[in-house]
C-alpha cells in the first residue's frame, strides 16, 4: 500500500510538472510547435534599418505612396537641357535618397542619386521579379563614394511612377520600389512652355490680396491656413505662410533660408512666390522631433481665388 502511494505521488508530481512546462511553453509539443511558428514568422517578417554599413529590411512593410493626384508626365523633350538638383519621392522609407543630380541633354534623362548607406548593391529599373529573370548587364551597378553609394539611371519621364528593384547586399534579395522624379522641385523656367502666373500677369497693383493656398508632403499631418495674405510690393508677391504648430524654425524657398516673423502661437513666414499658380517646392526645418529635421513639402497657390 505504502508503495502504491508513492507511485501514484510521483505521478501527480509529473502531471504537475508537465502541466508547467506546458504552460511557460517549454516542453508541450503543442507549444514547440507554436514557438517555432512564430520564430519563423518574425524571421520572415524581421524589421529593417539602414546604417552607413547595412541594409535590412522588414519584407511586409507598407509601401508610401509616391507622387501627387493629378499628376502628368513630363519627358525630356519638355524639359530644357542642363543639369538640376530635383526632389525624388521614394516608396520605402528603406531607400533613402539624400540627394538627385538630373542630367538633361541630347533628348534624354538621367539622375544620380546619393544614397543614406551603401547597402544596396544593385538597381534595377523594373520589379524585383523581373530582375530575377534579368542577365546581370541589366543590373545597375552601385557607385562608392566613400561611406555611401550612387546610382546614375536613365530617367524616362518626370511625375511619373517608375519601378525600381533595389539589391540588398545583406539579404541578397531584391525589393520592390517606386519612385516619382518630382517637376515642380526643378526652378522656374526648366519646364518647357511652363508660363508663370505673376502679378503683372494678372494686373495685380501693389496692396494686400488672399488667396487659397493647400499643403502636401511631409507626414501629412502638419497643414497651413487658407486663405493666405497675399503682399506685392513692387510687381513681387508675397505669402504669408501660417504653419499648424510653432516648431518650424525656418523655410528654403528657391534655396534661400527664410526665418519666421513670428513663432509664438505658429510658425509664420513671409515667403516670395515667384509664380501664383500651381505647385511650388519648399523646405521647412522642424523642431519637434528629438532632433531637426528639414522636410519637403508643397505648397499649391490657387490664382482663381485671389481676392
């Protein structure tokens, strides 16, 4: 008898012991096999940062949409030839362009673009899927220039979505992208037939005007009021910018940094407009985040509504 109590002692221990383990996950099989599930999910879904050194990415990660509403192609027969810094929107904040050199002449286009890091290897100017089928002399090559890399691509038309396969050296893989080489970030006057609309043009005298004025860019979550005060003095306009927040603490409009009037309730600036209508590229620096952060927006001036 004394010994069929400890029997079944040491078996009420195992059923307690086993039940544990089961529940902390460690020796069920069921529990193994949920492990190893989500093991290999987070492997195939394991975030990515790009560093001056490597590229990882997170295979599932949203893309940003690219581009504006509305938006036509603009191709190189329309396009002055010269060389021009322009804005390229990308749809992965993975593949960070600081900077684009557009290159126009003999009827044709191509950029340089600058990379954050020098984790990508290759580019390839359609998906990654037809890049896996692709001969390798397809492939653009990756350009060092010391911690980053360079691509120089052909460019076939402005305010359009181009496909673009980035090569991962890391991963080995390549990714998806799609960019938009944006033309109203190029000054005034490249645009071929381009006309701008001024004051003179509309025969606006010398006073005080408002007009409608709409934000796109940056998170989409900062906005400026409409409609704006609109000054010409002296055949020039000039808009004043009202921001949602006071934590830009300045603006680059055609390359000159402009500091705001006011900064108490909101940033508000006094920024010149070369032409009233359509859209017009600008930079402003914010202070919100841990730290500055210079971000490209547009701003779109309706002349139907001057008043």
């Amino acid at each position: 008898m004394k010994k069929t109590y400890i029997f079944v002692a040491a078996l009420l221990i195992s059923a307690v012991s086993l039940s544990s383990c089961s529940d902390k996950g460690y020796s069920s099989s069921s529990a193994v096999q949920e492990t190893t599930a989500a093991e290999t999910t987070a492997a195939e879904t394991a975030a990515a940062e790009t560093t001056a050194g490597s590229t990882t990415e997170q295979v599932t990660a949203p893309q940003q949409e690219v581009g504006y509403e509305g938006m036509e192609a603009v191709y190189a027969d329309s396009v002055n030839e010269g060389e021009y810094d322009i804005d390229v929107d990308s749809s992965s904040t993975m593949f960070k362009i600081t900077a684009c050199k557009l290159k126009v002449a003999d009827g044709a286009m191509t950029a340089r673009l600058t990379m954050s890091g020098n984790g990508y290897g290759y580019l390839f100017l359609g998906t990654g899927e037809d890049a896996e089928k692709a001969e390798e002399t397809e492939f653009i090559p990756a350009e060092e220039e010391g911690d980053v890399v360079a691509f120089t691509v052909p460019v076939e038309a402005l305010d359009k979505e181009i496909d673009c396969a980035a090569f991962s050296k890391k991963k080995e893989q390549w990714y998806d992208r799609k960019l938009v080489f944006r033309a109203d970030s190029l000054p005034k006057g490249v645009i071929a037939g381009a006309e701008d609309v001024t004051p003179e043009s509309l025969k606006l005298s010398d006073g005080e005007y408002t007009i409608d004025v709409s934000l796109e860019g940056g998170s989409g979550k900062a906005s400026v009021q409409s409609p704006a005060k609109l000054t010409v003095e002296s055949g020039q306009a000039y808009a004043e910018i009202i921001w949602s927040s006071n934590k830009y603490d300045y603006m680059v409009v055609d390359g000159e940094k402009i500091l705001p009037t006011s900064t108490e309730e909101f940033s508000v600036f006094d920024i010149p407009v070369a032409s009233l209508s359509g859209r017009m590229a600008v930079s402003a620096d914010t202070t919100a985040m841990s730290t500055p952060h210079e971000i490209s927006y547009t701003l779109i001036f309706d002349p139907d509504s001057i008043k």
